[in-house]
C-alpha cells in the first residue's frame, strides 16, 4: 500500500500500488468539493464588487455580449445564468417554477441582497410597476402613437368614420381599432 497526501483536505490516505498513479483524494467527497471549487473561484473571478450602487456586475460574457444584460456562466457542463448561480451559492436551491428577480432592475448585477424569489406573474408587475415594460409606443412594432390613439378616439366618437375605415386610415385591423375604442388597449391614455 502506497501512503499519499489529498489533495484537498491534506489528510494522509492509504492506496493500492496500482492506484498510486491516479489517486490525489482521499474520497469522492473531497474530489467533488476541488470540483466545486474550481467552478466557485472562476465565477467570482468574473465578479466586480466594486461596482456603482452596491451592484454586483458580471464582467463575463451576457446574453447581449458584453454590454450589460443577464450573465452567462457555464458550470458543470451546463450554460447558466450568473444571477441564479450567485443565488444557489448564497441562498441554495431555486424552488421550482419561482424566478430569480432583481430589486435594482440590473440584469448584469449578482449581489444576492438585490435578488429575491418571484413567480413569472410577480416578475412581469413588478416591470410593468417600475415602468420598465414596453407598452404603447416604447414597444418597437407599434404602429400607432398617443396622439394617433387619441384621434382615433375622437374621430369614433364623433360618428365621423367606421372602426373598418379607420382600421384602413392607420393601417391596423378592425379589432385594434374596437380595443382602443373601447379603452381595452392603450387605456392608460385619455
């Protein structure tokens, strides 16, 4: 039996002659938390701590390149996103089917103090509640502006043309023109 020192936890352990070659840990337990290690140290080397608003920014790679958005992490053979690690490493596990949201509104920001746990629901009313979703005309497909809407309002209301001739005036369907006479679409606008 050959005497060797693990690699992770220093302890003396004991091999076979044949396994001297290849074994630098005393049990699974401590070649998995070198593993874990390893991935741990390389996440944070992606971390600036020192960022504005106490903000966490992930220096890595982002979903819109480098220029802020939600950080890419791979671990483990698998592609994560840096939020939900930096969850998992501070809190462990993401119960299933709840996100990790931001209090700061800073996708690239991994402090766990600005994170917390939301339904998909919870997530969407908060950006819609901090004026972050893309509603009306900060939506880039929508054809129509606030004061197309409010024509089109009065232009109905005045009896002065049909939902089908004003569908055709501003080039959107029938039913868009019924929703926003109606105040089903665009009603935060009077």
């Amino acid at each position: 039996m050959g005497k060797l020192n693990c690699k992770q936890c220093r302890q003396v352990f004991y091999v076979k002659p044949y396994r001297k070659l290849d074994a630098k840990y005393c049990s699974l337990k401590c070649f998995w938390t070198k593993k874990n290690n390893q991935w741990q140290e390389r996440f944070w080397d992606k971390v600036n701590k020192k960022s504005i608003n106490e903000c966490w920014k992930w220096m890595g790679i982002t979903d819109r390149g480098r220029q802020g958005g939600y950080g890419r992490f791979y671990a483990n053979k698998k592609l994560r996103l840096a939020h939900r690690v930096s969850w998992k490493l501070h809190y462990d596990k993401i119960p299933q089917g709840l996100y990790v949201c931001h209090h700061c509104d800073r996708p690239s920001c991994v402090n766990p103090k600005h994170l917390f746990l939301g339904l998909p629901k919870e997530n969407s009313q908060d950006m819609v509640m901090k004026k972050r979703s893309n509603t009306g005309e900060k939506n880039s497909h929508a054809k129509l502006t606030k004061q197309s809407i409010l024509e089109i309002r009065k232009l109905y209301q005045d009896n002065k043309y049909t939902q089908k001739i004003l569908a055709k005036m501003f080039d959107v369907t029938n039913v868009q023109i019924s929703n926003i006479t109606r105040r089903i679409s665009w009603k935060n606008i009077d």
